[in-house]
C-alpha cells in the first residue's frame, strides 16, 4: 500500500508539472528502492490510458526482466516489441531516479501498425496463428484507439498489447525453426498444424479459470 501512494503521488506530481528533485525531497531519497526508476510517461493528448498500461508493465518485474532481455538480441527490423524494450531500457539506464519520458517511439509504432492492418495497401505483421472472432473484436477496438481523441479504455489495451507481443515472440520462433530446420524454405505441414509453444508472455499472465458450484445445504 505504501508503495502504491508513492507511486501515486509521484504520478500527480508529475502532472502538476513538479519537477523531480522536488518530489526526491518530498519523499526521501531513503524511500527508493535500489536500482530503481520512478519515470512518468507525456500524454499525447489521448494516450494516458496507454500510459498507465505501460507503468504498471514496467513494474511488474519478470515481464520487465524479458523485455530488457529482448532488448539485447539483434533484431532485423522493428516491431512493437523492439520499441517497447527500448523505452524500458531508457527507464531503467536513467542517471536520475525520478523523471518524465515522452514514448513518442512506441506510439508512433502502434499507430502505424493499427493503421497497416486496417488500411488496404498494408503490410501487417504475420501472425503465428489464426485470430478468434474476440482477437479480432479487440483489434478492431486496438485500431479505433488511434483515430480520435477519445479517452479509451486501459484494459482493451492491456489485452491487445500483451496478444500482440506474444504473437511477435511466436512468428520469430516459428521462423527460426524454420531457418534452422528448412535450409531449403519449404514448408512444413506438422509444425504449420501443430500449436504454437507458449512464450514468456503465457508463462507470466497466462492462467487458469475455474469455476465451483456448491449446495447451499450440503456444501457439495
């Protein structure tokens, strides 16, 4: 609970336009964990949703850990991914322990990937599997976040986000399966058929659902 105040208050600071060795005195440089980093993000008029989504990524730790970790492999080009491990990486080498960063980087790249797959003439990103009707309710919903300036909803976000990393991680594990495996580039019908492995993603969020009836006489 202290934690979460701190953080709270650090958030409304930083609206306020406080700047941070206002709020490390306020607080105490004592009440900072090590190595850690307190950084708002600038709203881009309607993106704070998007904002809070990715603070509370950021603290949650093994999701953070993967990120950076994505961060250091060389990548061929940019995707979502790249441009959220590069914001944490900007978070996380901060000389200062308090601050604001502008995620223009990552905004930017989720507009544009909203706008490929939507927009006739695109190159959408080659998912590894093929989408349910809630998958494509969501990124129908992804792509509507992007064309106003609508407050919008942090959850639809969250779903959308972590879909999308997951989908990146299995479409590059798929490939190189098949660069080591298919020197020749053909296809393979059993691993084009089979279920994608679960990725970082599945191991940290994913869960199961369960649901109990009881008598209330009985108990069973």
């Amino acid at each position: 609970m202290e934690i979460l105040m701190t953080v709270s208050k650090f958030a409304s600071i930083c609206t306020m336009g406080a700047n941070a060795s206002a709020l490390e005195k306020e607080i105490g440089p004592e009440q900072f964990p090590v190595n850690e980093h307190y950084f708002g993000l600038v709203n881009f008029g309607n993106t704070c949703y998007c904002n809070s989504v990715l603070q509370a990524l950021y603290f949650c730790r093994p999701f953070r850990e993967k990120v950076l970790a994505y961060k250091s492999q060389p990548r061929k080009k940019e995707n979502l991914l790249t441009c959220l491990a590069d914001l944490f990486h900007s978070i996380a080498t901060q000389k200062k322990k308090v601050g604001v960063i502008p995620p223009k980087k990552f905004i930017t790249r989720l507009r544009k990937e909203n706008d490929c797959r939507f927009h006739d003439g695109g190159n959408p990103f080659v998912f590894a599997h093929h989408y349910t009707i809630i998958q494509h309710i969501i990124q129908f919903l992804a792509h509507k976040l992007f064309d106003n300036y609508m407050q919008q909803d942090a959850h639809e976000f969250l779903n959308y986000l972590l879909n999308t990393i997951a989908d990146i991680l299995q479409e590059e594990r798929k490939q190189e399966k098949q660069n080591g495996r298919l020197p020749n580039g053909n296809i393979d019908s059993e691993n084009n058929n089979s279920t994608p492995d679960p990725t970082w993603v599945h191991e940290i969020f994913q869960g199961t659902l369960t649901n109990e009836t009881r008598c209330l006489t009985c108990e069973t």
